[in-house]
C-alpha cells in the first residue's frame, strides 16, 4: 500500500505538471478548453502534492491513497461535464 500510493501520488504530479504547461502555452498537446485544462492542473497538482504529503510527512498510506483516487474521480465527472456542455463544430 506504501508504494501505491507514492506512485499514485508522484504520477498525479506528474499528470498535473503536464496540464499546468498546456494551460501556460508550454506545450501545445491539449484537447480540452483552456478553463478544463487549467481547472485539471490545479486538481491534479494540488492533490498530488497533499498525497506526498501524506505519504512522506504524516505518513498515513490510507488518507493517501485516498486523497490520490480524488483527482481521477472528480477529473472524470469535470470532463462529463465538459462533453455535455461544450458545443464541437
């Protein structure tokens, strides 16, 4: 549980950090609007970054898996939300 949730956590960073260089033009490999991007930067990197706290500082693997499963459940919902009501022609 101890190396899931320190792999989990750094991957959401990693996710995070990619998002955060879209949002800022760095990289130009975005499908999703600007807002999206940015809102799924902030997610992922805010909650990576509490997971490797929560792994390395507090050190409980349970809040840290769990906080770790957060950004993909609610990235997942964000992006529903987005195919709904976004308008593709």
């Amino acid at each position: 549980m101890k190396y899931l949730a320190i792999i989990i956590a750094v991957l959401n960073l990693y996710i995070g950090f990619r998002f955060f260089l879209n949002a800022i033009h760095v990289l130009q490999t975005s499908k999703y609007s600007k807002c999206s991007t940015i809102i799924f930067a902030l997610l992922f990197l805010g909650l990576g970054g509490i997971g490797i706290y929560y792994s390395f500082f507090a050190v409980n693997y349970t809040v840290a898996s769990i906080v770790g499963a957060g950004p993909w459940a609610i990235g997942l919902f964000i992006l529903l939300i987005n195919l709904v009501s976004e308008d593709y022609k």
